[in-house]
C-alpha cells in the first residue's frame, strides 16, 4: 500500500467539529451526519476525537468525496485551510452547543488508518465513473471450451472483454452490506447534486434538511450476481494513465428505488422507479433493465477496500475474485473495452419483423431477455459471411425452433450466437427426429413477462387449453402465438407486492396493457383475465386475426351485460379461461365436435326432449329450482344433477380419467355460461319427476351468464386426497381442545413411515398409495415394481422417486407441518338430492385403495370439517351408496353446513374430512357469519376500469398476510380464539371474495405487528427478531429440523442405487454423474433373471425387438429430457412424481399449476409409449414383423383399434390363470418379451452408451411396470 498516498487522501476528506452535542449519544451522531450530507454531500462516517478538550468533546466527519469538504472552506482544499489555520462557524441548532458548531481541518491523529479500515459488516466505495453494459469475464462463455459439441473452442472469449452500451455522468456510492447480504449503489449525490454550497444557511433550509432524506438507490442481493465482482483495469493508450473498475453482471436487473427516511422517527419508506427522471428527460436510461455495470475507482479507494478486514469475508464469500495479499497493480486483470451505439439496437428489430415465423422472432426475443446473449452480437456473429437471423431464415421451421430453444436454456452468456445456432441446428440435423407433439387437449403459448423497468419474453410454455383459445386457434384458425399470457412482476419474476406497485409503476403497467404490445409485426391487446390469474398478477392479451377485434372476441364468449361490477364482469369472462376438456357425446354422423346442440331460447340453453336425431343430443333443463331453506339460504349452491349413464360416457372422453370409472361419482365443470359440480344420479329413482326425460339439470344458482357454447368441458374429476394438517388446522385444533401430544405423535408416524418407505419394500408398496404427490399411474408404477420384489436400494428410478417423494414431505413438514392423517380424506362437496340425510350428518364413501377391488365400509364416524372445524356425523344410507369420492351434505337446516365453514358453496370447493377420533374437537365453538359485502355498481364497464380492479388487487391482496398475521397473534396471545384471531377471520372472508367482489379486506392497524416485533423462529424470518416459540407448531417444527440436522451430519453411504449419479445441493438425486462410476454400476444393478423369467431368448425375433426397444428408448428419453429442460428439472424422480423440491424462478408463483402440468405432460408421455408398447405386441401376436422393420418410417402407419389395445393391455397385466387360452397366452408371452427388451436396453451393460455422464431409468418402469411385474410374479423370488 502506498501510505502516505492513502493518508492525504483521507485527510483531504475529514474535518473536526466543535461546540457540539455529545456525540456519545446515537441520535446526535445521526443529526449531524444528515446535516453534513443535506448542506455538502455523502458522508463516509462520523466519529468522535477523544483527545477533544472542552465541556463536549469534538466530532470528526468523513466525507466520501474531497470536493463536498472542500464546500466548507469556500473551495479551499483542506490542506490549505489547515496550514493557514482557518474555522468556520456554521449556524446548526439540532446539535450546536450554542446553535451553531465549529469547523476545522483534521489533523493527521493516532490510529488514523486503523480507525478508517474498520470491521463493520458494511463496506463503502466511492467511484469516479458509472457505465451500462454487458459484461463477459474470462472463460464464461459457453463457445469456450468443450461446453457444446460440435463447436471448436474460441480463443477470443479467453479475454475479459466489457461492452459499453450506456456511458453515464454519475459516480454512485458502491455499499456493500454483509449481514443482510445486499448491495447497493447509492445515485442520490450524482442525481440530486450535493447541495449549495452555502456555509450559511438559513433556519428553515435546516429543518427541511433533518425532516426527510431522499436517496436513489439499486440494489441487489448478493444471490443475484451471475459471476464474482472482480477488479480490472484497463490502460487506453501509452500516453493515459490506467484506470481501475470494478465490473460484475446479474442474472437479472437490480431494483431501482427512491428511498426516503424520516429524521425524526428514522422510517424509510421504499417507492420503486422505472428510470431516473431529470428535468423530464431519462438521465440514464436503461439504468434500471442493465444486466451488466462498470464502476471506475481511483486506486486509493481500492487500496482503502482491499485493506478492510471485513473484505476478507467478501472474498471467502465468493463475492469478489482477486488476491487482496497482492498489489492491485500487479494482480488487477487486464479487460479488452469495446463500445456500441445504441442506434444500431433499430436493426434489430428490422431483422426480427423479417422473419417468416412469428414463433422464430418471439424465441430470439426470449434469448436476448434472458440474457443469454446480446443484440449487438446477435447482429454482427457470422458463420461463413451469414448472420443468426440468415442462418434462421434458411433452416427447417421445426428444427430451428427446437435450437432456439435450446439455445435460450443453455446455461451461461455467449458472445457467438451465429457459430452456436450453426452447431446445434446440424447436430440435430444429424439425429433421427423425435416427434415433439404437444399433449391431447394442451396448447404451447408464448409468455411475456411485465416489470418495473422491462418487457420481457420469457418464452413458450405448454398448458392445458380453455374453450376460447380452441375456438379461434382450432375452429377459427388463428395462429399459436395470437394469444399470449402477460405476467406482472419484479425483475426476478417475484411477485410485485403493494409497496412495489409505485405511481410510476403502474402508469407504465396500464400504459403497456391499454396501449397493446407489439412483439415483431404482431399487436397484442388485452382481453380478460380470471379470479386466478388475478392472485399470480397475470392476464390474457391477444393479436385478432382475420378480422376479427377485440370487442367480437369478447361478445363471441357470452353476455355479460348483467355483471355491473369490474369485478364480477372480470370473473364471468375468466369463466372462459378455465382449463378444461371439452368432452363429446352420442356424436352426428357428419363427425363434428361439439355433440350438444339443443334449441337456444331467449334467457338460457333450455331443451325440450324431442325424437329422432335430436334424443341422441345431451338433453339439459336450466331451470331446475335451487334447494333454499326458510332463511333463503341456497343448499345447492353450485351443485346439480347428471345421469349416471351419461357421465359414464363422457369420463371415457376424459384422458386423465381413472381406470375405475365407477368410483367417479362427480365432476366439476363449465357449460355455456354455467360453473360448477354435476353429481351423478339415477334420474329415474329421484322423486322429483322434474328430471325426467333430461340428461342434465341445471339450477340458476349453476349459470351465470349466456354463451353460445354447447359442449361440455370438465375441469376435473371428483377424488379423493390425501389430508394433510398444517399450522392454522393444528393452532385451531389446540384451541378447541385437542391433546398436543396427538399432533406429536401424528408427526412422529408421519416421519417414522417417510424413513421406513426408503428401506421396507413391502412398507413402502402399502405406504405410497396413502400419499399425496406423485399421479396415481406412478404410484401404481411404482407399486408394481416392489411387487416384481425390486430394492429401494438397488434400483436407481425406484431409489430417486421414493426419495423425491420423502424430500417433498420432508419440506412441507417444515415448511407448513403438513401431518398426514391416514384416516382422513379432502372430497368435493355435493347435496343430498334424495333428502334422506338429517340435519348435521354427512354422508361420505372412500374406496380403498384396489388390489382386488373392493371398497370401503361406511360407519357411523363423527369427522371434523376443515376450516371452521366443524363436527358432523356421518350416516350410512343405502340408497346413497353408488356415490363415491364425494361428501354429500344434508339439504335440511336453516344454514347449508358448506356455508358454515368460511362462507364456502358447492361449485367445487372442497371439504378435509376425518374420522380420527384424536382430532375430535373437545369445545367447537358456533360458526362465522361469512355474509359477503355487496360492491358498488358502475354504469359501464371498460378496459380501464377492468385494468384498475387488477391493479387495485395486485395493491390490496392482504389473503397471504392476515393467514400469517393471524398465525403470530395466535402464537403472541396463546390462543387462536384471541380476539385479533376473530377479526383477522373475518378479513379472511374479505380477502378471499375480493377478486370476484372488488372489496378488499383493508387490515387495521392495531392488527399489523412491527417489523420489530419479533416472530416465531419457525417463520423462519432472516434478518428480523425472532423468540423460540413453546407452542405446538414451535414444537412440531424443532422436531423436523432435529430429523433434518441429524441426517445431514450423518455421513452419507452412497448405496447401489445411486447407480453413479450425483446428488445437489438439497440432497435430491440428479440425471447426471460420473461417466465411468455409472458404467461400473450397470453390472451391479442389472439383474439377468428378470429378462430370463420375462422370457427372453435372445434369438433372431428378440434381436429384431431389441431393435425396436432401442428405437422406442431414445424417443423417449429425448421426450423426457426436453420436459426437464422446459422446467429445468434435474432430477429424473422429480420430473416422474411431480415432487419438486426446488423451482425455477421463472415458476416459483405458479408451483402448484408447474407441478401439476409436469405430472400432465409426464402421464401424457406415459399414455403414448404404453400405446406404442401394447401396439408391437399386438403386431408381435399376429406375426406382423414387418412393422418392426419400418419402425423409424414415418410414412408407414400401423393403426390399431382402441378396443383391440385395451384388450391386449387387459390380458397383458392380468394376474397369470391356468385356464388362459392359446391367444391370451400369445399375448402375454410377447408382452413379457417386449418388456423384457425395454429392460435389457436399459439396465444391460451390454447396451449401455459408453462416456455418457447422463442416465435415466424410468423407461421400461414407467412403460411396463405392470407388465414386468406380472411376468416374474410366476414362481420364487429372483432378488
């Protein structure tokens, strides 16, 4: 270090201030730092000069910048002014002894630098320069190295090169704050000036200056840098000196703030900006959308930085990477600067608009927002003289799409996007094509992403469709890309709370949405949203094509006059929206879609029955009277009538349907302008004659608009669900009398089982159908391997899918204290038509799970209702026992029983049931009145009021808060019937109507808890106070983390399963591992007496389906691992159960509707391989060998009748039986083989791709299962 160079420095920026108050005391040391920093500039810190003499001892400033001390003395260096011994007397009464302070030139004092390098948590650096770019460290680049096959290294990304795109005037304040691992970059003395310069000031500039504080700010976390900072310099040319940065890049913008501080009461307040506004011209634009910043830093600051002790946490952090024993000069690396100008940005466009495909424009446009690459590059990287969007242009539609994608989620930053996109487009060229076809009923819709400071395509993501984009995408042949789901969020895809939603924010946010957004040539418009897009801030934008417009697409979904509210107008449109599937019944002989015509009459879809053609329609009546009691209360609010036949025929349309369609008794769905759950009855049995001759009765509380759509779509199929605990159920439960130690020990079985189903196969084969989380076809799946007597630790899918199933548990035990209660159950809610069920009983019937297929009993059980908790009794009535999966309740009573709890209805709303008698409730206290408010009423209602209700919900959506408000009030007061707890509840009530009534549930403030108070340490609160809470859940949850802390300091044996595959950092096993550990482990893992007993031969016929199982393989693992890739899943037990452990962060709002659509693409892969499975076999009995010779012809098809699969699928998986005839023996004999084959080519070291670092096991399990275990079952054990 240069000393002397470092202690002018410091002395040219330090003062002393006498004829103070004593600075000992916190609040004057605050005082007179704000003072310093209203009237000159930012201070570094405010010390006391304990060698002061007097009645107070004096003060000592630092200002960050010379120049600011400089102000004092008129703009006199402070040398100077020491050496001709000047004072200044500044008026200052907050904190003058006599109303002003003294002034004057620090003296050089003992320990000067020890005191400056301090061991605070927080490091300050002032800079000399603040530039917008992009930034490429040395060796990141993706291009580089052996990263992408195909691709030669390219030597120039060995260099660490910065692009500058923004130059700005500014010189922010770098703060770096260790304990809440945050950085900021303070702007406010580049942007607002340092003051005036006046020694003098006036009395009222005074107390304007100690009554609020403004400060610019962005900031990020220290999570959010993609690379360590590092230390550059750069040198010109000969005759420049070198400069010194400080340069990093995020893996998103950082959050841009005003930040003001009340002097007084020191509470700041945070109001997000979209730029930095100056005279009502962007100052720095971009500043806030930047991925990459330089900081220039003079090498005294630098020096002062490395020097810090605290720099040294930095550094083991991982936040910087440099040496701090070295000489910056010497280590600091050298950085190649290049500069562009934003003016060439425009060709971009150009280029993109040029593009014959509009899908082609929007995944360049995703690549780009990802940062994966930048504009310029995009522009000017050639392959032999051709740019990207040449190289796009030229290529097959199909395969560039594939590529860009792939790009998009490549894992890094390249400056070669040309040479990369020429590198995978021909090593797909290469390989056999994989059909990619998006799953029955399912669309791929683009997705863009609003936030504060960008707009952002996030890329194409497949979901299940609504009858509106299957209207105009299948019947009105619009494109896939002409609608669009549009997200608001924060710049790392976090929802936006209320404190984010700024003036700014929101005039930009309605400006987008009302103005439409143009992607390419393309202009998207708003057109709706649902309740619940509503609570993950989304919305449906489209681009009308074929002349149509926004006002037809709308009066084309229904009549929505009758909604006078923004809110309710918004509801009944996002009716429209519902994910479902549009089923079809008793279908015309000219083959349409849609097989429920019916003559429309003035008021609804009335029907009266006729002859001919027209019986063989779905006959409906919608004008069946609702059940209301003498209070006017609606018992079948919600809820009506199906025949039973007819709903048998519409669950054979429905392709995630049961396999025991009889234990469907309900379905939630969408009819016209109709919402909610059909039961089905025999019509014929009911006393009310009303049904007869009809095929569904509908009741008006059942329709809520006219809509001209005549097809009925199922949302989803009454089941049953697992019933999990969590914290309001067991903090309610307490209160109402039920024992701790029956919470304990639930949870100590709970987690007693989870360790038990990893190591007792036969635990696990009895245990996992109890389990919520995976599909019920994996759970079987995984039954049937335990039954072919298969290890959890020595099979690698069995192993991975237990042990993603446990982690899943595991967290939520944590995280929610999800107890499971074996003797419980969540059903859908329906009404006892027949009136055979008293008053206060229910009646409920659950099948257990098949082995042979029998079902449950029914008892008199009393059960305790979620929410409310609410205790029932349940009858068993004869004539109600075809009713499964559904809990029915009684239709007499002033009150329905579902309004007792939270206000619900039966429309689809479901009810967690149980009959463990440790749960009954000790004293049950009466039911909440859960009457909703009525909203005002508007004349008209428009885009902008619709947009206005978003807003305001995005502002007030409290549903989440006063769950966690009324958790720590009933833990501060011990009880949850405190009075807070009540009123909370009723908020509840509020809050969960709020995106249908428009009236939020505004939270008082006596209810809201400081930030200071402290919580429960199981809120798991970082960085804010904390008690170790005594309650049960405080006791539940230090029991978890024990199990947690336990395991992780148990040092872990690697058994066989793991098959060589590494695991991540939260444990979870992951697709990839050591080439040639899981070579080795093929010939521990693989067991030849499973082909041997499967009957494998290993002659011609087994060589030519050996052939075809290989076919088969690839085509699925490709399926499987673009699905991971598409929600970056890395972990082949995750992707199979649906359990993830970790998200994306682009999916972290959306867990549930993510999870669930990867278990829908999962069994839609299933079904397709399954069905290509038992059609070899059917080729296999009928000696059509040919088939397996043109198995990679596409041209070639072999179709099979659906009966004629069932069949084969049917004999295939049947128990073996002595009495089986010559063609069921074929059958099963070629099945076997077939599986046999699916097995060898995965498990077989003979088969295994030597060097592959990337493995998967769950083909022939997943294909097979219950093939392979029939197979073996004949005869002893073979493991």
């Amino acid at each position: 270090l240069h000393i002397n160079t470092f202690k002018k420095d410091l002395l040219s920026r330090t003062i002393v201030v006498a004829s103070v108050l004593p600075l000992g005391v916190e609040k004057n040391k605050d005082t007179l730092r704000r003072f310093m920093e209203h009237q000159y500039g930012p201070v570094q810190k405010v010390g006391i000069d304990k060698k002061g003499r007097g009645k107070f001892p004096r003060g000592r400033v630092t200002f960050n910048y010379k120049k600011d001390a400089e102000k004092l003395f008129g703009g006199m260096s402070l040398m100077e002014a020491s050496k001709e011994r000047i004072q200044v007397k500044i008026p200052c009464s907050p904190v003058g002894y006599k109303g002003s302070i003294i002034v004057r030139p620090s003296p050089e004092y003992k320990g000067m630098l020890q005191d400056d390098l301090n061991t605070s948590n927080t490091i300050q650096v002032n800079t000399n320069g603040f530039s917008l770019g992009h930034w490429f460290p040395q060796g990141t680049d993706i291009a580089c190295g052996d990263n992408l096959p195909g691709l030669e290294a390219i030597e120039s990304g060995q260099t660490s090169t910065w692009v500058e795109e923004n130059p700005t005037v500014l010189s922010p304040i770098l703060s770096i704050n260790m304990e809440q691992a945050v950085v900021e970059l303070d702007l406010s003395h580049s942007v607002m000036g340092s003051g005036t310069g006046s020694i003098v000031c006036s009395e009222e500039s005074i107390a304007l200056a100690l009554g609020v504080q403004n400060r610019i700010v962005l900031s990020f976390r220290f999570k959010d840098l993609a690379h360590p900072m590092e230390l550059c310099r750069h040198k010109r040319s000969i005759l420049r000196k070198e400069r010194f940065y400080i340069c990093f890049a995020l893996v998103h913008p950082p959050r841009l703030s005003s930040i003001q501080t009340n002097l007084e009461t020191e509470w700041e307040s945070r109001t997000r900006l979209i730029d930095i506004d100056n005279g009502g011209s962007s100052a720095v634009p971009g500043v806030g959308s930047c991925f990459g910043y330089r900081l220039e830093v003079s090498l005294v600051e630098i020096n002062r930085m490395l020097k810090a002790k605290s720099f040294r946490k930095l550094k083991n952090m991982g936040l910087f990477r440099c040496e701090e024993e070295l000489d910056f000069r010497q280590q600091a690396e050298v950085i190649l600067t290049e500069q562009v100008n934003d003016r060439q940005r425009r060709k971009l466009d150009v280029k993109i608009a040029s593009l014959p495909y509009h899908r082609h424009g929007l995944l360049l446009r995703s690549i780009l927002d990802s940062e994966s690459s930048s504009w310029f590059d995009m522009l000017n990287d050639k392959v032999q003289g051709q740019d990207l969007f040449e190289l796009v242009k030229e290529g097959e539609n199909d395969i560039v799409e594939r590529v860009l994608s792939e790009m998009r989620d490549l894992h890094g930053k390249t400056r070669y996007p040309a040479q990369i996109f020429h590198a995978l487009y021909e090593a797909d060229v290469d390989v056999e094509e994989v059909p990619r076809t998006v799953p029955e009923f399912c669309v791929k819709l683009p997705r863009i992403l609003i936030t504060p400071c960008r707009l952002c395509v996030t890329g194409f993501e497949v979901e299940m469709s609504n009858r509106l984009v299957r209207k105009f995408i299948e019947n009105e042949s619009f494109s896939g890309e002409a609608f669009i789901r549009v997200s608001i969020g924060d710049e790392n895809t976090d929802k936006l709370f209320s404190d984010d939603l700024s003036t700014q924010v929101e005039a930009r946010i309605s400006s987008l949405v009302l103005n439409g957004i143009v992607l390419g040539k393309k202009k998207y418009l708003f057109l709706a949203y649902s309740s619940s897009q509503l609570k993950e801030q989304s919305m449906w934008m489209v681009c009308p094509e074929y002349n149509w417009s926004i006002t037809q697409i709308r009066r084309s979904m229904g009549d929505f006059s009758m909604c006078l509210t923004a809110a309710k107008y918004a509801a009944r449109m996002g009716q429209c929206f519902s994910t479902t599937i549009d089923t079809t019944f008793g279908a015309k002989e000219d083959g349409q879609r849609g097989l429920m015509n019916w003559a429309r009459q003035a008021l609804g879809f009335g029907h009266r029955p006729g002859t001919g053609d027209d019986s063989k329609t779905l006959r409906v009546k919608d004008n069946l009277p609702d059940i209301t009691s003498y209070g006017g209360h609606e018992h079948s609010d919600g809820v009506d009538l199906i025949r039973k036949e007819v709903l048998e025929s519409v669950l054979k349309q429905v392709p995630f349907g049961p396999k025991y369609k009889k234990d469907i008794s309900a379905i939630q769905i969408r009819y016209g302008g109709a919402k909610g759950v059909l039961v089905a009855w025999d019509f014929d049995k009911l006393k009310d004659r009303r049904c007869g001759g009809y095929d569904v009765c509908l009741r008006p509380s059942m329709v809520k608009f006219v809509a001209p759509y005549d097809t009925l779509e199922v949302v989803t199929l009454a089941k049953n669900i697992p019933y999990y605990l969590n914290r309001n159920v067991i903090l309610l439960g307490s209160y109402h009398g039920i024992s701790d130690g029956n919470f304990r020990e639930m949870q100590a079985h709970h987690l007693s089982s989870l360790n038990k189903m990893l190591v007792d196969a036969s635990f696990a084969q009895s245990f996992l159908p109890q389990l919520g989380g995976p599909d019920n076809g994996l759970t079987s799946t995984l039954c049937h391997m335990l039954n072919a007597s298969l290890k959890p630790d020595t099979d690698p899918f069995l192993y991975s899918s237990l042990h993603a199933i446990r982690s899943h548990h595991l967290m939520n035990l944590r995280k929610k204290a999800r107890i499971h209660i074996e003797k419980g159950v969540v059903l859908i809610g329906g009404i006892d038509e027949s009136g055979l069920l008293p008053e206060n009983c229910i009646f409920l019937q659950v099948p257990r799970q098949r082995k042979v297929g029998s079902s449950q009993e029914d008892d008199d059980y009393e059960v305790v209702e979620g929410r409310d908790m609410r205790m029932l009794t349940a009858i068993n009535i004869p004539e109600l026992r075809d009713k499964k999966n559904v809990v029915l309740f009684s239709q007499h009573g002033d009150r329905p029983e579902a309004d007792k709890m939270s206000g619900s209805d039966l429309d689809g709303d479901q009810f967690a049931i149980t009959w463990d008698r440790r749960l009954f409730l000790k004293n049950p206290s009466q039911p909440m009145d859960y009457t909703p408010q009525k909203a005002s009423e508007a004349n008209s209602i428009t885009d902008d009021s619709l947009l206005e209700h978003f807003i305001n919900h995005a502002r007030n959506d409290n549903l989440g808060r006063i769950a966690m408000l009324w958790m720590d009030h009933a833990v501060i007061e011990k009880s949850a019937g405190c009075s807070a707890c009540l009123d909370l509840a009723k908020l509840a009530s509020i809050a969960v109507d709020f995106p249908k009534s428009g009236t939020p549930a505004a939270i008082p403030k006596e209810l809201i808890l400081n930030t200071s108070t402290p919580r429960a340490h199981w809120r798991e609160r970082r960085g804010s106070p904390s008690f170790h809470c005594e309650s049960i859940v405080g006791q539940l949850y230090d029991r978890i983390i024990d199990e947690m802390k336990s395991q992780h300091n148990t040092p872990r044996s690697e058994c066989t399963a793991m098959a060589g595959r590494y695991r991540d950092n939260n444990g979870q096993i992951l697709h990839l591992g050591d080439a040639g550990r899981i070579s080795d482990s093929k010939i521990s893992i693989y067991n030849p007496l499973i082909s041997r007993r499967l009957g494998w031969k290993g002659d011609g016929l087994d060589a030519l389906i050996l052939g075809f199982a290989e076919h088969q393989q690839y085509l699925y693992e490709m399926q499987l691992l673009e699905l991971m890739n598409q929600y970056k899943i890395k972990s082949e037990g995750e992707v199979a159960t649906g359990c993830i452990l970790k998200y994306h962060k682009l999916h972290k709002r959306r867990r549930h509707d993510v999870s669930e659509e990867v278990r829908r693409q999962f069994r839609s892969i299933r079904k397709t391989f399954r069905s290509e499975f038992f059609t070899a076999v059917y080729h296999l009995v009928h000696g059509n060998t040919a088939f397996f010779d043109n198995v990679t012809d596409d041209e070639i098809e072999y179709d099979v009748a659906d009966e004629d699969l069932n069949l084969i699928e049917d004999v295939a998986t049947e128990s073996p039986s002595a009495n089986a005839g010559e063609e069921k023996g074929k059958v099963k004999h070629f099945s076997c083989r077939l599986a046999a084959a699916y097995y060898m080519m995965t498990y077989s070291p003979d088969t295994h791709t030597v060097g592959s670092k990337s493995v998967l096991y769950s083909f022939p399990w997943v294909v097979a299962a219950d093939v392979i275990a029939c197979g073996v079952s004949e005869g002893s054990s073979y493991c």
